[in-house]
C-alpha cells in the first residue's frame, strides 16, 4: 500500500521534515521582558547544524560551556535546544515513566516556533542555570512552593484541594478513601491550616502516567498536527488578500468593544487536529513539555473523574468525592486557582501573572464592560460549559440591542403622539361624563376627566407601534434562537467538542449504585451497564409529576390569596383618611398587592429548589446531564408559574368576569370582582411587569455578588477575632485563600441559566403591553456579565472544569418560549389592548366608514362609543341620574335594557379574527426565517468534511514515519508500503 499525498504539503518524497507546525496545548502567561528575551531562540531561523547525540534522562544543562564570545553563547544555546527539540524514545510504554520534559519527533526541530509556553521555560531555565547561582534556584523553589501551586518540593502541582476537619470522626472512611487514591496512581500530601488548626488540606497531584491511563479511558483529545485547510497556492493567495486586507484595516478606526491581541497575549493559536488519547500511539502526539501538555482544567477534570469512581468502603454504592461531602468526612474538595487576581505592578508593563490575573484585568473589571469576552481564556481556566454560558449571555445581550431600540421607539412614538392622541383628548375633555362607582362601599362617583393621567400613560404602551413592535419580537426570537445555533457550531468545532457527547457521557456514580444488580447491553458500546426497569422508572417518573402538579397548585392558591387581597384593600383604600390614598385607591391596591406578590414569589422560590432536588433525585437520573435537565426542567416550571401566574390574571381574567352595574359578580357573596381602570387593564398589567422584572433582577443581582462579598468579609473578621495576625493573610497559600472563598452554587449554572430564561420570557411574553422590557433586560444583563465574570474570579471558589457541547435543556425551553409568546401577544392585543375596538370603531361605526384610510380623526367619538349607560337609581345608593361604564350594552331605555348591542359582537369576532392571522402569519414567518437560516455555516460543513479527511490522512503517514524510524534505528531495511 503507498503512501497518499495530503494537499496540506508539497508533493515530493515522505519526509522527517514533512511534519508541520506542533501545536502548543496549554500555554502560560509571562512577564513580556521573559518573551523578549527569548524571541532570539528560535530554532527555525538558521540552518539545522549536524544532529546531535538525544539527551538520556539524567543530562541537563551542566554540560554547556559558558563562552564569553557571543557568537559561541548563542550556538551553544541553539545547540541545546536542538537537543532537548530532538529528543528520542523507543517505546513509549517504556518512555512514560522516565524523567524527560519533551517528547518530539525528528522532524519538529526544524519548524517549532517557541511560544510563551512551559517549555519555553524550561529552555529558558536550561540555558541560564549555569550562569545563575544555585542558591537562587533554591530560593526559587521554595517561592513556588509556598505560593500553594505546588507540592513542598516545588515541581509537583497541585490539581485538586480536599479539606477536612480533624476533629470529623470518619477517620476510617477518610484513610480508606486516601489510601484507595494513592492505589490509582494520585500522589497527596497534608497541609495544616494557618488560620484555624482544625483544618487540613490534603493536596493532590496525579503524575504523567496517571494522566496518560485516564486520558485515554476518558477519550479526551489531544492536539497532535497544525491545522492547514488550504493547497500551497491557495494558501499563497489567501496569505497576499489577508496582508491587503490587514492593510486596509489599519487606515481603519480600530473597534472599541474589541479585546487588543496585546491586551491578551496569552492567547496564541492552538488550532489544532485532535484525536482520543492513546497511550500506544502517544508518537502521535504534539508533547513538546509533558507538564503542559495536559492543561490545569483538564487535569482537575481528570482528578475528579477518579475522585467520583474510589471507593471508601466495601460496597458497591460506597463510593465518589459526593457522598464524603455529604456524610461530613470531607469539607471541600475544589481545584486551586492559578494565584491571586490582583498585582502590584501594572498588567501593560510586567504582564500578567497568571491566567487569573489575565482574566480580571481583561474580563471581569468593571471598566471592561463594553469589550468583547475573551472567551477562549474563559474556556481554558473554567471549561467549556462555563464558557458556552459566557458564549450564549453575550451573545443574547448583543441581539437585544436592536429589541431594546425598536422597544424604545416604540415608547417615543407613544410619548410624542400622547398629547395629539384622540382618545386621550376625549378623556381628558370629559368634564361632563359621571362614571359609576367601582366599589360597593365609600366609593364616590367621579368624573372620566379624572383619568386623563392614566390614558395618557397608557397610551405610551398601547398605541400603533404595537402591533408592528409583537411581529418583530417574535421574529427577533426566531432569528436569535437560528443564530445561535450558528454560533453554538462555530464555538464547539473550536473547541473541538463536535463528537464529545457520544464519547464521553457517563453513568452516574447514584445510579450505577442503585440498578448495579440489573444490567443490560449499552447498543452503543455494546458492553453491559446497568440498566433501570420501565416499571421503576415510570412509577418514579409519575410520582415526581404528581409533585409538580401539587407545586404548581400551591402557587395558583398564592395568586387567588393575592387576588383576595386585592378585592379586600380596594374598599379599605377607597375609605382612607389621607385624602391621597383615598383619591388614588387603584394605585394604591395595585402597588401594594405587587410588593406582596413579590414577597411571595421570593419566599417560594427556596420551597422550590428543595422540591425539585428531592424530586429529581426520585427519578433517579442515568447520566449527569439527564439529572441537570430534568432538575432545569422543574425549576423552569416552578419559577415560571410563580412568575407569571399574576400577569396572566390581570391580562386575560382582571376585569372580565366582574359583571355589570347593579349585577355585579361577587366573591363568596361578598366581595365584589376587580374591575379595569375608565383607560383599560393595560396600566396595571405595565405596572405588575414593570415592578416585578425591576426588583427581581436587583435582588438577583444583590444574592449573586453582595451576598458572597458580604460572607467572604465576615469570614475575614473571624479570622481576626480568633487572634490571627495581618501577617498570616499575606503568607496564606493558595488553597487556604481559595477556602476561605465562596463555593459555586450547588446546582452549577442552573440558576444563571434560569435567571436568563426567565427575563427571556419578560422580554418576549408580554412585549405588546410592556415594550421597555427588552432595554431593561439590555441594561441588566450589560452588569450582569461582568457581575458574573467578578464572582467566578475573585469571589468563589475555582469549580471543576466541565465539558458540554450546547446550553442543554435551555435551548429547548427558549423556543417554548418563543412559541409561547406569539399566542400571548396575539391575546394581549386582541383582549387586553383596545387595539381591536379602536380598529372596529374606525372601519365600522367611526366617521370614516368605508373610506379606506385611518387617521386620528376616525377616532372622533370613539370614548363615547365604547361606553354604556346605567342608571343610577338602580344602584339603591341614593343616586340619581345617568352613569357610564366600559362596555358595549344596550341603554336602560332599550327593549332590550343591558343586553349585548351589535357592536360587541363585531368587536368580539374581530378579535378572534385578529388572533388567528395574528398567529398564523408569525408562524409562517418564523417558520420561513428558521428554513433559510441553516444551523452551521457552509464553511464550517467544509473545513470539518476536509479536516476528517486530513485526519485520516495524517494518522496513516505518522504512523508510518514512526514505523521507519524504528527499523532505521534498529538497522532493518524499511520501505513506503505499510508492513
């Protein structure tokens, strides 16, 4: 079999040199005087001088001699880094237990191009031990030791941090569970505590043979070529366009909310091809330092892949990190920041010491707020699930700019037009008009002028743009949600998440424990696992739907004692002593019930979490992701409900059912049913949204940074009440630091998620009658992701870097959503608004019948059309005359006295007719728009379509070349076929 040419190289005879750029997997971040300093020891820059002799392990530097000329310095130092670049091996079964720092191949000397990576400080450290002192090395030492990184001896690093108490008396467990660690190849060492002698750290390190097994049984994949997508000339023509174009740009004025490349310099390119980790084809792989190779997230991710899976007694349910959290043996158990977030010495001129540092001068500042996210960075020290969070709320924020504009002009076509609006004219000119009393006791008769303020108010809600404003929120919807997706594809190809999901999901520790007895054949893998019954599951799934329906239903008690509340102060209002309250009831109700809806919301929501845990943890859950969708799902529901029941009310039910004057419907025969204001239901559906949206995201945003600052300050002052000097906080390691931090939240990103989704639904549900709601929502989350950018850097604990390819079960919940919010704008037009009497008005009864055209003069006479007649001797009040109220009924002197007139049919069956095209046109065009928006670019389909090909590709060729190697080592005659 010959060898195939991959387009990515010139077609001539196989080659060590054939092999293209290694790429770097885990860089770290130095001073900038480090990168300039070594920007001369670039391999690659002279001729390759005669191949030396491969360094054994035992050899370092101390063989170089220091030559005062510096032509003979700068040939040693190329010299020496030929020979750490050109390092061999045999077998690297053999290899992997050795003290060696570099595993390249022959062929990688002549193109690596250093970076500010570990291996740079190695080299850097190789070619000036000799001109350093020891002592200084020493000291070093001792420096990376103490700064809670590392182990005592300065070389190991920490991966993971576990705390416990000494006086906790599961002492058994604990040693088991340690001594179970030690078995699988982790290395550990005690620490005691400085501030509190109760507390000891157990520090964790897992070697380089620990990490290649769990690498390659976890499938995680690892860089090992350069990614090249073009031919040599298209490379050539692309490279001459890209330096034209760069050109052109720089003429350009540089874009503000964009991160300088000098800003981040840690961020150089890993694009990389990728494969699973195999320890048999570990030639395969870019190593140039194998401390860097696997990088500090995907080493915590691995400890804690072994910490879920060791036993700590007999049993098959004893095991996992979870439970020792759970039963008291263990305090914490958390990966170790990367250091401090603050430097005295500035980040332009010393560069920044540690990603930590990069992140928060370059992320999580107050004054970066209108920057880009660096989300590689975020990637690469949390994960790509706290990434794709990162990725998502920017993207989100970015798309309701153009909501929040249009949701402006909207209001400011309202505020312009409040003055010159025919029906507020006629209000607020109707001295004349008594309308009746709207309470049963102590209310008086007033005057519809009275309410020139609230149609004023109403109509920068309820005007012309509203329609047009509904149609292009449920398109927004549309459009966000296909975009995203777009940008999701893009995101995890970089990330190299495209094939994570069918790799890597695992069972659950609980489950494996509960259903061990019970297996069945996985049809993927094709091996046993344990496997839960459909009786079980189904009995335990009906059970958990019975207590979301009994939840469900102890919020709609809430919103009915809210609704009785409502009925009771209405007539205690209206009989107030202070002549404000008594003249504004209807505010005073209204405000007054939203403050207590509120309460009620915020005291159910932590009956809720508690409700949804347990229930979840019935199901039990075969993977973690099922368990965080199915937990998602129900706090969803819970929150949603408790949210939204209230608005729902006084949408679609306040004012529809209380009756007529004289027949009024009544409450347990006693009180008697709220009724909309003389201007329309919508002023208090805009104050209920206005109210809860705005206080719920400030208590948010209170519970997510000032709750955490608040319990990190009372830590600080306990530790100076027990007597501890300023002293310890400036010597504290790491991981004494990170304890004495917050923890991540229980559930992980669920509640950001949730608290996101939820405005989602204010932003898009009831839009038509509030439409501000998407600028609030730009507003907030603008200090909402930099408020959540400085609570995962400097107020909690560092949370274990965890892989996902999507946002999960959210993505679902935002179409329901989207889908939701059409019905209900369509309603809310129809029914709420007067949008549709308006429209009947001026087509039908106004002076403009069958004109064809609709101005504000159509709607002359519109208020007096929409109002019915009573007699107010009726009432047995005392009253005598004519009243008014909102409705469309036959005058007391009629045949047919209060009964519906014509009119309220037409405007009956128009709404209906409204609803319907209303639906189906957005519909169909939400439709249309998700049909021409296909969910991954051309491009990306192309490059993944080639990079597979390459794949294959180059796997044949540096098996092959590694095959050649060892017969020309081992002297035996070799050829192109495959052997």
């Amino acid at each position: 079999m010959n060898t195939s040419k991959s387009e990515t190289v010139k077609e001539h005879p196989l080659k060590p040199s054939r092999r293209s750029m290694p790429c770097l997997a885990q860089s770290q971040t130095h001073p900038q005087s480090l990168r300039k300093h070594s920007s001369f020891l670039q391999p690659n820059r002279v001729q390759p001088q005669p191949r030396p002799q491969p360094l054994s392990a035992g050899t370092s530097t101390a063989t170089v001699d220091v030559v005062s000329e510096r032509a003979k310095v700068m040939e040693t130092l190329e010299n020496n880094l030929l020979k750490l670049s050109n390092t061999e091996y045999s077998d690297p079964f053999l290899d992997i237990g050795k003290d060696k720092d570099t595993y390249t191949d022959d062929s990688e000397h002549g193109n690596y191009d250093a970076r500010t990576d570990q291996s740079l400080l190695i080299q850097n450290k190789l070619t000036r031990q000799k001109i350093e002192p020891r002592t200084k090395s020493s000291l070093k030492t001792d420096a990376m030791a103490s700064s809670g990184l590392f182990f005592k001896d300065g070389k190991k690093r920490i991966d993971y941090i576990l705390v416990y108490k000494k006086s906790s008396p599961q002492v058994e467990k604990r040693s088991t569970f340690e001594k179970n660690l030690r078995a699988e190849g982790l290395m550990l060492e005690r620490e005691p505590a400085v501030t509190n002698s109760d507390i000891m750290f157990v520090k964790i390190h897992c070697p380089w043979e620990t990490l290649c097994k769990y690498a390659e049984r976890m499938n995680i994949r690892m860089p090992f070529r350069k990614k090249c997508y073009y031919t040599d000339w298209r490379s050539k023509t692309m490279g001459s366009l890209q330096r034209n174009m760069r050109e052109l740009k720089s003429w350009l004025p540089r874009n503000p909310m964009k991160l300088d490349k000098e800003a981040l310099p840690d961020l150089e390119e890993t694009d990389c091809y990728t494969a699973p980790f195999s320890r048999a084809r570990i030639h395969h792989f870019t190593i140039n330092n194998k401390d860097s190779f696997f990088s500090n997230s995907t080493r915590s991710r691995i400890v804690h892949h072994m910490l879920q899976r060791t036993k700590y007694e007999d049993g098959k349910s004893k095991m996992g990190i979870n439970r020792l959290l759970n039963n008291g043996t263990y305090e914490a158990a958390f990966p170790p920041h990367e250091g401090s977030h603050k430097s005295r010495h500035p980040i332009k001129t010393h560069g920044a010491q540690n990603h930590r540092h990069l992140l928060y001068e370059r992320w999580a500042r107050w004054g970066m707020w209108y920057k880009y996210q660096p989300l590689d960075l975020i990637r690469r020290y949390f994960g790509e699930k706290i990434g794709l969070y990162f990725a998502w709320l920017g993207w989100y924020t970015g798309m309701l700019i153009p909501a929040a504009l249009v949701g402006l002009f909207v209001f400011l076509y309202g505020l312009f037009t409040m003055d010159s609006s025919q029906v507020s004219k006629e209000i607020c000119e109707a001295n004349e008009t008594i309308m009746c009393p709207m309470c049963e006791r102590n209310c008086t008769l007033q005057k519809l002028n009275e309410s020139c303020i609230y149609a004023k108010v109403t109509h920068l809600f309820d005007n012309g743009g509203t329609v047009f404003f509904a149609i292009f929120m449920a398109i927004w919807a549309t459009v966000f949600l296909e975009f995203w997706k777009r940008r999701r594809a893009v995101l995890t190809y970089d990330w190299d998440l495209i094939d994570w999901e069918d790799e890597e999901e695992e069972l659950r520790p609980q489950f494996e424990a509960k259903y061990s007895q019970v297996e069945r054949v996985n049809p993927i893998t094709g091996k046993p696992e344990p496997f839960q019954p459909f009786p079980d599951k189904l009995s335990r799934l009906m059970v958990s739907v019975s207590g979301i329906f009994f939840m469900i239903s102890l919020v709609l008690t809430a919103v009915f004692a809210v609704v009785v509340y409502r009925l009771v102060a209405m007539e205690q209002f209206a009989s107030f002593k202070w002549y404000f309250i008594k003249k504004y009831w209807q505010i005073a109700t209204s405000g007054t019930g939203v403050c207590i809806n509120f309460m009620i919301i915020m005291s159910l929501n932590v009956v809720y979490e508690k409700v949804a845990y347990l229930l979840t943890d019935l199901e039990h859950p075969r993977t973690e992701s099922e368990w965080e969708n199915s937990f998602a799902l129900k706090m969803f529901l819970f929150q949603f409900v408790n949210l939204n029941s209230s608005i729902f009310y006084i949408a679609f039910f306040l004012g529809r059912f209380a009756g007529r004057p004289g027949k009024y419907n009544k409450l347990f025969n006693r009180w008697r049913l709220e009724e909309c204001h003389p201007s329309g239901c919508l002023i208090d559906l805009c104050l209920q949204m206005g109210v809860i949206m705005v206080l719920k995201q400030m208590w948010n945003n209170f519970m997510e940074l000032g709750y955490p600052l608040l319990q990190n300050w009372w830590s600080r002052r306990k530790m100076k009440r027990g007597g501890q000097l300023m002293e310890h906080k400036i010597s504290l390691p790491q991981w004494e630091k990170d304890w004495n931090l917050q923890p991540m939240n229980l559930h992980g990103l669920m509640d950001e998620y949730l608290e996101m989704v939820l405005q989602f639904g204010f932003t898009t549900i009831f839009v038509a009658a509030f439409p501000l709601a998407p600028l609030l929502a730009l507003l907030n989350n603008i200090i909402e992701i930099r408020l959540d950018a400085y609570k995962f850097v400097t107020q909690w604990r560092r949370p274990m870097p965890a892989r996902a390819t999507d946002i999960g079960i959210w993505y679902g919940i935002l179409e329901g959503i989207g889908v939701l919010a059409v019905i209900t704008n369509a309603f809310v037009i129809a029914i709420t608004s007067d949008y549709i009497p308006r429209f009947v008005y001026a087509y039908k009864y106004g002076p403009c019948t069958d004109q064809g055209y609709r101005q504000e003069k159509c709607l002359k006479g519109y208020v007096n059309s929409s109002l019915s007649v009573f007699d107010l001797s009726e009432l047995g009040m005392g009253y005598s005359g004519y009243c008014r109220y909102r409705d469309y009924r036959a005058p007391p002197w009629s045949s047919t006295p209060y009964e519906f007139t014509l009119q309220f049919w037409h405007v009956l069956a128009a709404r209906l007719a409204f609803i319907i095209v209303f639906e189906h046109l957005v519909f169909g065009i939400k439709s249309f728009i998700a049909y021409l928006i296909p969910d991954m670019p051309k491009d990306l389909c192309d490059r993944m379509r080639r990079e597979k090909y390459l794949v294959q590709e180059m796997m044949y060729e540096a098996e092959l070349e590694h095959l050649q190697r060892e017969r020309k080592k081992n002297g035996k005659q070799y050829h192109h076929e495959w052997p």
